[in-house]
C-alpha cells in the first residue's frame, strides 16, 4: 500500500475510534459501538503489526477499492465468507442502481443542441462521470460534462457521486466554466484522499453555436464538421491535485450538424485481440466518416460510434469503464 495512503486512513481511523470511544461512554450499553470500536482497534494493531491490508486467508493483497471505501476490511473478494458475499452482491447492486439514478436522460435537446451518451461501467458500478444540467429556469446555460475518477468499482463510484454533487450545486449559480472547475476542484482537494483526483471536461451554451469549454486533465475533446476532425486539448490539471489550480476555457463555433465528441479510456485505449488499441486516429477517422452523412442525430452518432469500437475489439474483452457523450448543433 502506498505509504501517503496508509498514513491517511491511520489518521481517519484514529479520528474514528476517538468519536466511537466518546459513543461508547456515553452510551456504556451501545453493542453496537463496542463492536465497531473493537474492530477499529484491530485495523489499528494490523497498521502497527504491518500487516493491514492483507488478506486473512491468502495474505495477499486485499483489493485497494474497496480498503479505501472500507479500512475495516480483512479478507479479499476470493476469500469472502458466503454471508459476506451475499452483502457485498445487495450492496454492488445498490450502488449500481444509484449510480444509473444520478444520470441525464439518455436523449437530450435544448437551446438548438442535441445530446446523447454510453454509458457502460466495467464492474457493476464505476468511476466515470457523466452529466448534462438542463437550462433552469428557461434561457439559463446548458452545461455538459464527462469526466473519470481515479481507481475503479465502488471506490471510484463513490468519488463520482461527490463530484456529481459538486458540480450540480455550483452549476446553479450560472458560472462560467472556468469558474465551475475551479471551485470544483477546492472542494474534491479538501473532501477526498490526497490520492485521489478527476479529470473532467465541462462545457456551457453561450450562445447559437457557441460552446465555452474547459478541460481539466482529460482526453482532448473532438470536434467533428464535414469530413474533418480537430482535437481541443485540456487546458488545466485534474481535480484534486492542487487547490490552488486555476482554469481556462476556449470557444468553440459548431455550424449546423457539425458535434463534439467527449469519451473516456475505454474508448481509445480499448485493445482488440492482437493488443492493438483502438487510438485517437481511428477515432479522428471515423467521427470525420459520421459528419460527411447529414441527418444523423446525436444518438445516431453515440451508436455509431460504440458500433465501431465493436467491430475494433472483435470480441475481446472490456478492460474499463466506458462513456461516450455527442453534443450536436441541431439549429
């Protein structure tokens, strides 16, 4: 376990047993208390004994996920007892159903845009973020944004749900992009494990055609007109790598028809059965092939484009989340 990490949950779970000791003396028949204040201390005696982490069973590593969303753990997922694998299936699936709760509608259009997205975590929950914030009230921005957390399963989605709270707070205030992630990434720095971080590209409607975009450390966003493809690149650091990091925006002018694609790694560093990945000119390629057919709709494109990536793998296996996003000028 990397030493910065461990050093965190020491403290955190130093924090915790302190509040549980205080429960359990004011409430000296509290079981429930004393139970957890017990398993507190045994997580503190592994950190000392240097095995925390390890697995009980096998004493290999326990899977870093789930020991950030849960310190107290001791055995690796092979090694579950039935019981707790029954608890760890409710909750997966709890979460799973959660996750697909905090998304848009899968079809969007407004202010003379159409939006679509895919959205395919790898396990049953996953670590990339997704959003579109509908003008409210009437003639406010649109704002649309894609993003990845770093780490993946229930750790990774956890840490999406906080930055999909994050950004819907401060996108009611009507900021300018530039300002949105700049906020946004104080608060992930002063919530979340300095371990932690988001790339993330957030984009606003200013006006017919007009996109003010900002990108904080992800993937460059595409912008497809007939027969031709440009690449716009991040323009700041991830979130939650320094608070003190600032951002800037570009505009963007889309004519009629033309789109941006936003997507995350499992687009193009998916790899087919020969371990070649799918790559940024493939996908150069084909979003240029998709503009020059008028008529296609963003959720024609968003399926066009996941056909595609089809075809590249040639049945080899996903090895990551997957979120494509379309925003095209309609009028």
């Amino acid at each position: 376990m990397q030493p910065m990490l461990e050093t965190r949950m020491r403290t955190d779970l130093t924090d915790r047993r302190a509040r549980l000791f205080e429960a359990v003396t004011r409430e000296p028949g509290a079981d429930d208390y004393r139970v957890l204040l017990s398993e507190v201390d045994a997580a503190l005696a592994r950190m000392e004994a240097g095995t925390f982490g390890l697995c009980e069973t096998c004493h290999d590593p326990i899977e870093p996920e789930r020991l950030s969303a849960d310190p107290l753990l001791r055995r690796c997922i092979d090694h579950l007892t039935a019981s707790e694998r029954r608890v760890l299936e409710q909750d997966l699936e709890l979460a799973s159903r959660i996750q697909f709760g905090l998304l848009p509608p899968r079809e969007i259009s407004a202010l003379g845009w159409e939006i679509a997205y895919h959205f395919e975590p790898f396990g049953h929950v996953g670590g990339d973020y997704c959003d579109v914030v509908q003008p409210d009230p009437p003639g406010a921005s649109l704002y649309f944004l894609l993003g990845d957390v770093s780490g993946k399963g229930v750790a990774a989605s956890l840490l999406m749900s906080n930055l999909h709270a994050t950004i819907r707070s401060l996108s009611s205030a009507g900021l300018s992009v530039e300002q949105l992630l700049t906020r946004a990434n104080r608060l992930f720095c002063q919530h979340t494990l300095d371990t932690h971080y988001a790339t993330l590209v957030c984009g606003r409607s200013t006006g017919p055609g007009v996109i003010e975009l900002a990108n904080a450390g992800h993937w460059p966003v595409a912008h497809a007109s007939v027969g031709r493809t440009e690449f716009i690149d991040s323009s700041g650091l991830a979130l939650g790598m320094f608070c003190g990091s600032e951002y800037r925006h570009r505009l963007v002018r889309l004519d009629p028809g033309d789109f941006l694609a936003l997507y995350t790694d499992g687009l193009t560093e998916a790899q087919n059965r020969a371990g070649e990945e799918y790559g940024a000119d493939r996908l150069a390629a084909h979003l240029a092939g998709l503009a020059r057919q008028p008529g296609l709709t963003a959720r024609d494109l968003t399926t066009a484009c996941v056909r595609d990536l089809a075809v590249f793998r040639g049945g080899a296996p996903a090895s990551d989340d997957l979120t494509i996003m379309i925003v095209r000028r309609a009028a």
